[in-house]
C-alpha cells in the first residue's frame, strides 16, 4: 500500500515536471541585468551596455517569441542599450531569415547590432553530429503526438542553408555580421573592438582573421556562437567572450550536471558568467530552441553592464551557479516588465550605418567533425 503510494506519487511528479518542461518552462522569459567585470576597459566604457540575445531558432508563427521581441523592440526604443550582440542560430530555414531580421531590425542600439553566425544558421538538420538526434526526436515526437523537434513538415536540404541569403538578410537589418573580423567602437576618443568569429561548434572559425587589426593593449569583446571556441588559437585573451549554442542544457534536474549541452568543451557550468583558459565568458542559455522543452532553464535576455575589473569585483556568481543553477542568480536584478511606450520614436536602422547586402563570398567549408 505504502509502496504503491510513493510510486503514485513519483509518477505524478514525473508527469508534472514533463508537463511543466514542455508547456511552461519554454515561455517563461527571464530578463536579467549582470556586472561584468572588464579588464583593461578604458574609463569612457565604464557602464557601458550589452544586450545579449542569442539562439532565436525564429520560425515564421511562433507568435511567443514575436511577441516577445516586439516587447524587447519597445524596451530598447525607450532605452536604448549600447550595442546589441547576436550570438548565433537566427532561423533553421535560410527563408525565413528575411521574416527573423525583420524582427530584430526594431531593436535600437547607441552603436549598433552586431551577429555572428550559429550551427542550425548553416543547416544544423544535416550535420553529421546531430542526424541521429533528430531521428530519435522525430520518433518521440511520433509517440506522443506531438511535434518534439521544430524541424517537422519542413523538406530536407541535403546541401544546407544559403548562409548569404541569412548574412544578406542581416545585413538589410542593419545588424552588422562578424565573421572572423573585428571593429571598434569609439567612445570620447577611446575604443573598444568587438570581434565575432564563424561558427565554431562546426569549426568554421578563423582567429587569426578575427584578431586582425586589434591591438593587445586594447579591450577587446569577442562574441561567437558556441564555448567550442576555446580550442581556437588566441592571440590573447579577450575582456569578454560572449556564446549562446548550449541553451544552458535546457533540462537541468537538481543536483545533476544538464544532459545536452552540444559543446565540446568542458566548463564549470553553460550558462551565466563562467570562469574560462581566456577570462570570463558569458553563456546565454538563449531564448529559443530546436526543441521546446526546458526545465529550470528558462529563456533568457540579458543586459551585461561592463565596469572596469579593478572597479568591482570578480563575480562569484559564476561558482554558485556552478552548483545549484537557481533562475535568478542573487547579483542579478530584472528589468522591468514590459516599459510602456508612447510617442518617442525610435532610432532608424540606418542610424546606425545600414549596411549593403554582401554579394558572393565565401562557400561554406563542409560539415567537420
Ligand atoms: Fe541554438
């Protein structure tokens, strides 16, 4: 009796947290604010923005994360931050890229928005890595009547996606797409470069290419779409690196490490501020998935304010989260809810330099393992 109690029991707190990754945990959006500290940052940075977004996986009628970036488009009308950065994994589907940018082509930044590209932007479907994966999620996805993986009802490319169409598509939004190269930014005389490199969880990545041009004396911000780039060559270490790919795990039960992550590379945890071989880097847990299926890792979009790291001190959130990995860690604090907006104009996209679609470039390397 006592036996088939606790079983019962189990078994209902079993389909409760099921349902609740499924259904729940997905849309439930965390906005947070993070001090960085940066080193060598010159005075005129202190202070300075960064919204960090990554992992949209944006297919056209997810009106959840339509809605959610209309609400983030209104926010940085009102308050703009100082640059937006785009770590990777826009769409699944190279068409649906115009749709994507067109979103993100609302979001005001003082300098701009910068991108890099991510794994399912080249066509992830038809990585060698991920083939099995997605064959088993088709098959859950088959079992429970529901569609588990979003790339269902869609064709295979056996060829990938046209990544110019995507870059082309970013391009037209203004957001500027780093792909192993650098630019500064100039702030009452002084500068801060910002790097992005190709996609590194598929080794695309060239760093000697990224680096070009940055002096090692000064602050450098390096964005890339997953942690696999620290098995790159560094010409040094950066003042922050900044990933998304891993979705923080997305299913993270108590007291045990996330299951999926999709890195190579080996870290004290994959998501939030983590302590790296070249300094910190801050890991989006993103705010889309391939997968809608989250659990104690909710979507997130983060404002990182850099300080001088002489002027704070080092984070020892990065640790805890280490360990327990709570959604809200206590040195953050959350943005307001929705701002209401009324009247104030936004900054234009060519405000900040509307760039001219890039013709040709570069056929994508094949898939490594
Ligand atoms: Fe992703």
């Amino acid at each position: 009796m006592q036996r088939s109690f606790v079983l019962a029991v189990l078994a209902a707190g079993g389909a409760g947290a099921a349902i609740h990754a499924r259904w729940v945990g997905p849309y439930r959006l965390q906005r947070r604010v993070v001090s960085v500290p940066f080193p060598r940052l010159p005075p005129a940075f202190d202070g300075f923005r960064v919204l960090h977004l990554s992992d949209l996986h944006y297919i056209p009628g997810n009106r959840w994360l339509e809605r959610r970036l209309a609400e983030l488009a209104l926010q940085t009308q009102a308050d703009p931050p100082d640059v937006i950065a785009l770590t990777g994994d826009f769409v699944e589907w190279d068409e649906d890229a115009g749709a994507c940018a067109a979103l993100l082509a609302t979001l005001r930044a003082r300098h701009g928005s910068f991108a890099v590209l991510g794994n399912h932007d080249y066509g992830n479907a038809f990585d060698p890595e991920e083939v099995p994966r997605h064959r088993l999620l088709h098959r859950l996805g088959d079992l429970v009547g529901d569609p588990l993986s979003r790339f269902n009802g869609r064709p295979p490319k056996q060829e990938g996606n046209r990544i110019e169409a995507i870059i082309s598509a970013l391009d037209h939004a203004g957001i500027q797409v780093l792909r192993d190269r650098a630019v500064p930014i100039g702030v009452h005389g002084q500068r801060l470069w910002i790097a992005g490199v190709d996609e590194p969880h598929q080794r695309r990545q060239c760093m000697a290419r990224a680096y070009d041009g940055v002096p090692v004396e000064e602050p450098l911000l390096l964005l890339a779409h997953s942690p696999d780039v620290l098995e790159g060559d560094f010409a040094f270490s950066p003042g922050l690196l900044l990933a998304g790919h891993t979705h923080g795990g997305q299913i993270r039960l108590p007291l045990l490490r996330p299951w999926v992550t999709h890195t190579r590379v080996r870290l004290p945890n994959y998501r939030g501020l983590v302590r790296t071989s070249h300094g910190l880097m801050h890991i989006s847990a993103g705010i889309g998935a391939t997968v809608p299926l989250r659990f104690r890792c909710p979507p997130e979009v983060t404002t990182l304010v850099l300080h001088p790291a002489e002027a704070v001190k080092v984070p020892h959130e990065a640790d805890r989260w280490n360990r327990t990995s709570p959604p809200v860690d206590a040195t953050d604090s959350l943005i307001p809810p929705a701002l209401a907006v009324r009247g104030r104009p936004g900054v234009h996209p060519s405000d900040h330099g509307a760039l001219a679609p890039r013709a040709g470039g570069a056929a994508p390397p094949p898939f490594l393992r």
